[in-house]
C-alpha cells in the first residue's frame, strides 16, 4: 500500500473537524438509506465529510455530495412510482440519465467520493476504491460499476470500469479501507425496520421507502 496514501488514511480519522461517512450496499432498499441520506442533509453540516460508498451506497454517497440542499433528485425519484422497470440496470440508467440532464460536474463535491468496486483480476475478487474523480459521469460510471450484480442487475455477467470487469462493492461488507473508522454507517437495516423487507422490483414504491427511512433518521439521529 502507498505509504502517502496510509498516512492520508490515518490523517482523516485523528482531524477533529473531518467526518467519515461509509454508506453499505442495499439493492432496492438503497431507496430507504436515501431518506436516511436526505435527514442528514437537512440537519447535519456536511462540509467537511468525505464519503466510502458501495453499490447502493455509492449513490447515496454522490448525493451526499451535492452542494446545495435541494429536493429535485428526490422528488424525481419519489414520481417513479409504480414504473415498470425490467430490472436494476433500467433503474441505473434512468437515474445515472436524470443526473446528467439536470446537474453538472460543478454541482458535486466529487473529490470527497470514495467507491468500493470488486474488481476481477487473474480470476480473483480484489477490493477496489476509486476516487479523485474530476467529472459527474465518470462517478455515476463508477457507480453503476459498484452496482453490478452478475445476471441480476442484468444479463451480463461483469460491468466494464476503466476497462476492468467489475462486479458488486457489497462483496466485502466494509466499503471503507480497514484504516478508516467511520464516523457514522448507514446501511438499509441500521434500525432494524422490518417494513421495507415487503419492497421488491415488482412493488417498487420509492417514495415510500424514502420517507420510512427519513422517518427513521429522525427518530434515531436527534441529538
């Protein structure tokens, strides 16, 4: 490991005024730790927060991420209601589409993104974080990289990132380097909610999940 880059590492958990926030996988039930990203957007000063996302975390992690505090990404999300969606790389491509129509590179704090992605390499998984990223595309790329469920998400058995077969960041649990110690860890089953499990592709409600787990946030993050 790149000695800058542990020092780096270890500097980010010792600065009083850093947070780290690691956002898990979650598939569908992403929707739900959306709600829980939205409470801390409207509540929580987030200027100084760097993000370790993977899959469903991932994009949570890059709304996290967005300047300003508005609603039209969940807002949009929530008018989903009830679309029939095939399966998850539909839902990929209509929201990584809605993000390049309606926001800019200038709109994101991208370089405090941090995306786990498996990588496949001499027919081995190896734990990927990718960062430093200077476009919206290539972090939304990156995202859907870290998304990527073989034959699931779709027919496909890898998604091509950087020209490296890439599968589901969710494999290793942790989306976070081993030396990163986590201010906070939102994950779709944080508080236990038992309701979202009735939430499949067949009976998508987003806005639902949305407000159950801003719902949830409020209740469980009040100071």
């Amino acid at each position: 490991m790149n000695i800058l880059y542990v020092i780096i590492l270890l500097w980010l958990n010792v600065v009083n005024s850093l947070r780290v926030i690691s956002l898990k996988a979650g598939g569908l039930k992403g929707f739900y730790m959306l709600g829980v990203c939205k409470y801390l957007k409207e509540t929580t000063n987030l200027e100084n927060t760097y993000y370790y996302g993977a899959s469903a975390g991932a994009w949570n992690a890059l709304y996290l991420s967005q300047k300003t505090n508005d609603n039209r990404l969940i807002n949009y999300l929530k008018s989903l209601d009830g679309y029939n969606f095939k399966n998850l790389f539909e839902i990929e491509n209509e929201i990584k589409t809605y993000f390049l129509g309606n926001f800019n590179d200038d709109d994101f704090n991208l370089d405090k993104i941090n995306i786990c992605v498996s990588v496949l390499e001499n027919f081995k998984l190896k734990k990927r974080i990718f960062n430093n990223f200077t476009t919206l595309e290539g972090a939304l790329d990156c995202c859907m990289a870290s998304s990527h469920i073989p034959y699931i998400t779709s027919s496909a058995a890898t998604y091509t990132y950087k020209g490296k077969s890439c599968i589901d960041g969710g494999v290793f649990g942790e989306p976070h380097d081993k030396l990163i110690i986590p201010d906070l860890t939102i994950c779709y089953d944080m508080w236990k909610n038992k309701e979202i499990d009735k939430y499949h592709l067949e009976n998508l409600k987003i806005s639902e999940m949305i407000e159950k787990g801003n719902l949830d946030a409020y209740k469980n993050l009040r100071e």
